[in-house]
C-alpha cells in the first residue's frame, strides 16, 4: 500500500520512477521465426499479397495443426506489423 501512496507522490512531485517500476519492452514476436522464414523466400514482406498454398506453407513454417486455421495468427501479425496480406489457399476445402 505504501508504493502506490509513493508512486502517487512521485507522479505529482514529478520525481522520476525508478528503473524497477518501468514498463519492461515487449517479448519478441511470437511469430518472428515463421516471419524470418517467409522473408527468407519472398524477401522484404511490407505490403505484399501472399497467395500460397498450404503445402508450401507447411514446408516454410511447419505446424502440428495441418489445416489453414492454424496460421490465423500469423495471418493478423503480418496483417498488422507488415501490412502483408496472407492467403492460404487448400486444395482440399478450396479456401
């Protein structure tokens, strides 16, 4: 109790936190070998639109889950770090 009375005081006193109490930097990307791998093929991923068939995917970032839902993550990280546009096309379910 008495840290958030001393933070309180801190924050208006404007004295400066201590490096303890600071936000600590985000954990790397949960997808960044998947992401090494896909630049490692296609080069710079900024603002592409990736076709790829799951096959070839597999091969380029292996999962457990063989099926398109696996890579709904990796969908969203391109999505919104790169600006890259992944399509997983199945020759299966024809998605």
């Amino acid at each position: 109790m008495m840290d958030f009375f001393e933070n309180f005081i801190r924050l208006y006193s404007e004295e400066p936190i201590a490096d303890t109490q600071r936000p600590k930097p985000q954990p790397p990307l949960k997808y960044a070998d998947d992401i090494k791998a896909l630049q490692g093929v296609y080069g710079d991923l900024n603002g592409l639109r990736l076709t790829i068939e799951l096959q070839e995917l597999l091969t380029i970032c292996p999962r457990e889950r063989r099926r398109i839902d696996a890579y709904k993550g990796l969908r969203s990280a391109l999505d919104s770090e790169y600006n890259c546009i992944l399509t997983v096309i199945s020759r299966k379910t024809k998605e």
